[in-house]
C-alpha cells in the first residue's frame, strides 16, 4: 500500500542517481530520467549521483560518455558527485561476489557454452565447451515493493530461475553492479523508466544477499510517438545535442521535458529550472506514457526565444547566420524583433536568407544582401494600378525618409516620418510600392523594418530605381 511518502522523504538524506550505460548517445527519454531524478533530489534537499555503467566493455564507448556529460551541462542538469565509472571498480563488486558465494547466496555453475569456430559458413561448426559463471541461488518466493507512482506491485521470482550475476568473480554482470553501487553510494529512491520494473525483483534478492537497504522505486511510463507507438529517431528520439545542433534553446527543451507524463496541476506551463524545484510532485507524473508531440516543443522554443534579450539572441543566432551577416552589425541589430517573430527555432535563419528550404519556410529576408529582379507591374497598388500615382508617392516617400539621419532609422522613426501622409493618401497606395520597391518581393516583412534593416542609403537607392523603373 502507499502510505505517507512524503513523511519518509523527510526524515531521511534523499539520495537519487543516473546511471545511463554509454552505449549511445543520451536521448530525451533518459535526459527526462535525469531531470526527475535531479528535481526530486533537490526539492528534498538530497543529493543526485552521476555513474556511468559501462560493464558492457564491447559496446561503451568514450565519445557517448562526453555525449552524455555534454548533453547534461547544455540542458543545465547537474550532479553532486561523480562520474563515478564501474570499469573502475571491479575489485568492489569481487568483494562483494566473494560475500554472496560465502554466505550461500550464490554459487559457481559449470555449464555448457557453445562458440561457433571457422572464417565464414562453409567451414564453420559449433563446439561445446565447459564454462564456469556465477549464479544466485534464488529462494523462489513472492517479493513485494513499493512504487511511488504505480504503488504495490508483487512478482513470483520463481519464474526467474538461479540468474546468472557474474561471467567470473572478476566480470560481474549488470544486476549485481548496480545493487553494490546503489549500496555503497547509499542511494535511497530509484527512479527510472518503466522498462525498468522487471529488473526490479533480481536486484531486491541481490539486495538482501549482500545486507543492503531497499531503496523506495519509482518507475516513470516511457515516452510514445505520435501514434501510440514506441518513440523512434524518425519521431523525436534523437540525441539531445541534435536539439541544440537545430537551434532549440535548452530551457525550451528541459521545459518540454518535463511537462512529458507529469502534470504540475496548474494551468501553469513555463517552468525555469528553478521554478520546477519547489513544484516538482513525484506522485503527479502519469501511469500512462506520454505522447512526445514536436509541435508543443516547437511552442516552447519560440516562448523562449522571445523572452531573450538582443544580446543573447545575437550570440544564439551566431553560429546560423550565413557568412555575409554578422551579429555586431547594425543591419543584424535592426532584423532581431523580426527575426525573433519569424523563427520557431535558430535553424530557421538561413532558410529566411535564401538557403534551400525545400518549400518550408520562404526566404523573406534575402532582400537584405541584394534586391532581387521584379517586374514593374510588382510596384502597384491592387486598388489603384497606376503607375504615375505610384511614382509620385514614391516620389514623396524619398523626401520624407532623407530627412532622417542615419542613426535615427530606425522601423519606429521611418514610420513616423510615413504615417501622416499614408493615412492622406491611402496606407496601400503609399505602403505598397514602398514594400515592393525596398524588397523586391510580394511577400515580405512590413516596409519599415525592412529599409530600417538595409540601412537610410541603400533604402533611398532602391526608391530611386523603383522610379526609373515606372517611368
């Protein structure tokens, strides 16, 4: 039965930990696994254990190691100790293997271990040979624990047989590992993904071989694609550093994680990593997976961007900027409120300067390098295509911008110095060909932001050209 958790997360040391195996590149279903565990903690005034459990020598690798570290400083996951690695540890966990065999919980199995010999399928052939492993002596009975989120569950660990926990005294194998760490580093809840339960009831046997204390459980749904099914590369389940490679901002994402199966039961959805602490509920997270819909991640993105200063949208927008941009320049500065309305996320940027986009996003923006080729016809207003009525306002919106100084061209003063005369004229009749003229385009940004961003000179030159050309 469930029964005051909160009373036992107070009176003791919480102690939580993530132990991902570096056999891949960490993905958002394990960043989210970290975030729980790193929450929880902190709200309990607990500490959070980093260990890499590299026990599968063939498949850990070094660069998915520095993946996963990476991966946690970009989202702003941090730990309290650790990496702490198992490769490193061996003589711990033989200590340990020597106790189970000692006190009768285990016991050295010699078997059959077929190995199949030859260069290729002509030749080759299996033997049999006589190997040794370590099993544990199950004792076949009922074990019940506690989850956090589920509550009671009971297995029959008859069903498991005597499991195998080590190749050798020297090779232990992952049940055992992680029982001995979880003991030695004195972790008090596990929180993992559901996947997980299986593994739960050989790990409590291990537990009780070697003396240690059950740690309370909480086993968190996984994360479902769109269509109910398991989550893929092809519908979100990528490495973490692709998200920042595609210009998504990490409080975005750690926000979107975290609002994946756990509910703060408010109407609230922007949550800082600080603001996540204190309303972090363990017994809030679903029973059922939660559904990983890009679009919401997509919403989260640009709410963040928005709330970015100038100075940091220049140093985010850097790295995406095509090479006749720069983010010091004033032409930059001046595109930062229509960049920042535009984009979902940083990668937008060079789609909206002209590279291919392969029909997804226009390329609004690269009137800014140069203006493109426009039929004259482009130059007149809808209501009134009339090309002496659309050079005379021309004619008249030259004056009225040469007035302003360079420093002061901004989308605010442009449309100021416009707007009387607009509003007289016709907004359309004026606005219009001002659009096309600066722009060169149909669609694009409104008139104002777009000579402010090329600049009093060359917004004053595409007037004149767009003159000659209605003459």
């Amino acid at each position: 039965m469930l029964f005051a958790f909160s009373a036992i997360i107070a009176s003791m040391s919480v102690i939580t930990r993530f132990p991902p195996s570096p056999t891949g590149y960490l993905h958002v279903g394990r960043a989210r696994t970290a975030l729980f565990n790193y929450l929880f903690a902190k709200k309990a005034g607990g500490t959070m254990v980093f260990r890499i459990e590299d026990t599968d020598k063939e498949r850990s690798k070094p660069e998915y190691e520095a993946n996963i570290i990476e991966s946690l400083a970009w989202l702003g996951i941090t730990y309290d100790s650790g990496p702490f690695r198992q490769s490193e540890r061996t003589e711990l966990y033989k200590t340990y293997i020597q106790k189970l065999l000692d006190g009768g919980f285990a016991y050295v199995s010699k078997e059959d271990e077929r190995e199949e010999t030859g260069n290729n399928k002509q030749d080759s052939k299996e033997i049999s040979r006589r190997a040794e492993v370590i099993r544990f002596k199950n004792p076949n009975k009922k074990i019940t624990f506690i989850d956090l989120i589920r509550g009671d569950i009971t297995f029959d660990t008859t069903d498991l047989g005597d499991f195998v926990i080590a190749r050798s005294v020297d090779e232990p194998l992952y049940h055992l590992t992680v029982v001995v760490d979880d003991h030695e580093m004195k972790v008090t809840h596990i929180i993992r993904g559901e996947d997980g339960i299986s593994n739960t009831p050989r790990q409590i046997l291990i537990q009780e071989g070697i003396g240690a204390t059950r740690p309370l459980y909480a086993h968190v749904p996984l994360i479902l694609a769109p269509d109910k099914s398991k989550l893929s590369g092809r519908h979100g389940a990528v490495a973490v550093t692709e998200y920042r490679d595609k210009g998504y901002l990490p409080e975005a994402v750690l926000n979107f994680l975290a609002l994946l199966g756990w509910n703060p039961g408010t109407e609230q959805e922007i949550f800082s990593l600080q603001d996540l602490i204190p309303a972090f509920d363990i017994s809030k997270i679903n029973k059922s997976g939660a559904v990983f819909n890009i679009e919401k991640l997509n919403w989260f993105n640009k709410e963040y961007i928005k709330k970015l200063s100038d100075e940091d949208f220049a140093t985010h927008a850097k790295s995406f900027l095509p090479d006749w941009i720069k983010p010091e320049t004033t032409v930059f500065k001046r595109l930062i409120p229509l960049l920042r309305d535009k984009i979902t996320t940083f990668s937008d940027i060079p789609l909206l300067f002209g590279a291919d986009s392969g029909g997804t996003i226009a390329d609004e923006l690269s009137f800014v390098r140069s203006l493109p080729d426009y039929p004259r016809d482009l130059l007149l207003w809808k209501k009134n295509p009339d090309p002496v009525a659309s050079q005379t306002h021309l004619a008249q919106v030259r004056g009225l911008l040469a007035a302003l100084s360079d420093e002061t061209f901004t989308p605010d003063s442009i449309k100021t110095a416009l707007w009387s005369y607009a509003e007289e004229k016709g907004k359309g009749d004026v606005l219009w060909p001002l659009r096309v003229a600066v722009t060169g385009k149909e669609k694009s940004p409104d008139p104002f932001v777009s000579a402010s961003a090329i600049g009093k000179t060359e917004t004053l030159s595409r007037i004149e050209q767009a003159i000659a050309k209605l003459s």
